[in-house]
C-alpha cells in the first residue's frame, strides 16, 4: 500500500511537471492603453455629417460612448453613438446600439452614458 502511495505521488509530480513546461502566454482581449480621446472617438464619424464638436465621451474596456455635434448648419444634429474598439484594426469603429444596448452588453459606465440618451 505504501508503495501505492508513493507512486502515485510521482505520477502527481511528473504531470505538473509535464503542465508547467507546456505552459504558454495568453494574449490581452485589450492593448493595455486603448486611444480614448476625442478625435480617435470622432475618427469613425466622416463624410457629410462628420463630427463637428465633441460634448462628452467616455472608455471602458474595449467600448466608448460618444456625444457630439454632426453636419452644420440646418443639417446640424446633437448624437449619442456606442462604438467598440477593434483590435485587428487599433481603430474605435461605430457599434450598434440596437445590438448592444438593449441586451446590456456594454460595461455599466457606457450603458449608462452611451445608451441612456437620444
């Protein structure tokens, strides 16, 4: 019986062993400093209603919410946007607010500013 015990103890210490030497490195999700600034925030919204000024905004992990002024003049228009960083691109790009806002799949800070508005 002993010697059960003791074999069954190597068998132990040879597996861990075995475990740690084919360890490997995970990846972040997220580089550890996302751009959470208004013109990389704005850099999604071009074309002939591009952002024109930034009221708010604001970063948790790889989602951001954006308030801002597009188009001018009669054309002018306060927004509220949710957009998601994506990593392949190391660019924020706009994020669907009917997919992400209604089934509560952004962290709380951006729900909460990002979808609570117009």
């Amino acid at each position: 019986m002993r010697w059960l015990k003791v074999a069954a103890g190597l068998v132990l210490v040879i597996a861990l062993g075995a475990a740690a030497a084919h360890a490997t490195c995970r990846q972040r999700a997220f580089p550890l400093s996302l751009p959470c600034d208004a013109s990389a925030l704005s850099a999604p919204y071009h074309g002939p209603l591009k952002v024109v000024s930034v009221a708010s905004f604001g970063c948790e992990g790889g989602f951001a919410y954006l308030w801002a002024t597009v188009g001018t003049g009669e054309e002018e228009i306060g927004v509220t946007e949710v957009l998601a960083y994506d990593q392949s691109k190391g660019v924020w790009e706009n994020a669907s607010r009917a997919r992400y806002c209604v089934h509560h799949r952004l962290p709380a800070y951006v729900q909460f500013w990002g979808c609570n508005s117009n």
